[in-house]
C-alpha cells in the first residue's frame, strides 16, 4: 500500500509542477507577445491545417499524436504519446520542428531537434519568408532531420 501512496503521491506532486509552470509560462508569453493578434490567428491556423494533416488515424491517437504551438516568437511541432515510465495519464512531448520569427529581417529560421536535446539549425533551408514556408520544409523532410 506504502507503494501506491508514493506512486500517487509522487504524480500528484508532477501534475502541480506541470500547472505551476504552465502559469508561469502563460503569463511570461503574454508580456512578450511577438505578434498581433491578427497574425497569430494567421500562424495558428496554417499549424492546425497541417497538424491535420499529418496526424495519425483517429484509433492510433491515444498512443501517438503531434501537437502544435506558439511560444513567444516562435512555432513548435512536437509529437506526444504517453510518459513511458510515467503516472497513468501523463504525457511527454518530443520536439520535431521549431521556426523563430527575426523581425530585423522579416523571416523565419528553421531549426530541428536532435539527439543531443537542442536546437540545431536546418542547413539545407536555415531562413524561411513565412510560416508556410517552414511547414512546407518540416512535410518535405528532404534530408529526415525532422520525422526520422
């Protein structure tokens, strides 16, 4: 019984973490909007109609799936699936694809997650002009960086 009670106890102290720092998250991006509200309906839209597109079958979905986001100035595609050796219900994110607005030069730089755990520039097309652009390069996928 002693078991069950950390295990429980162990999720419930993960799940307040997770929704400590989603507050703060949410409040620190609305102090650092990068784009009007306008644009980010824009963005938004493009990442669903491709996350649309690419998701797995409705049945397959509770095992894996991808997800979109924007962070301050910056759009992420990751895929999620639940925590391998996690509390019942807990999902983990893997990183695939990230792209951050340069307002200096009005265009996006394309990055791609790898082994290491950071962010790595994508050399065949570092510099996008738009959202669009970006997914586009993320569903080419010309040299694997992104779906493996």
């Amino acid at each position: 019984m002693s078991a069950q009670w950390c295990n429980h106890a162990v999720a419930v102290v993960r799940h307040q973490a997770v929704q400590r720092y989603d507050a703060h998250f949410n409040a620190t991006w609305r102090l650092s909007m990068a784009f009007s509200e306008l644009e980010r309906r824009r963005i938004e839209k493009a990442l669903s109609a491709f996350v649309e597109r690419r998701r797995p079958p409705a049945h397959l979905r509770a095992q894996i799936d991808i997800g979109s986001q924007v962070v301050g100035q910056s759009v992420e595609i990751f895929e999620q699936r639940p925590a391998w050796r996690g509390a019942p219900g807990e999902i983990m994110r893997n990183p695939v694809a990230k792209a951050t607005y340069v307002k200096r030069t009005d265009t996006w730089k394309v990055y791609w997650h790898r082994a290491d755990q950071r962010w790595h520039a994508y050399e065949p097309a570092a510099e996008v002009d738009s959202v669009e652009g970006f997914l586009a390069v993320v569903d080419r996928d010309a040299h694997a960086c992104f779906w493996g």
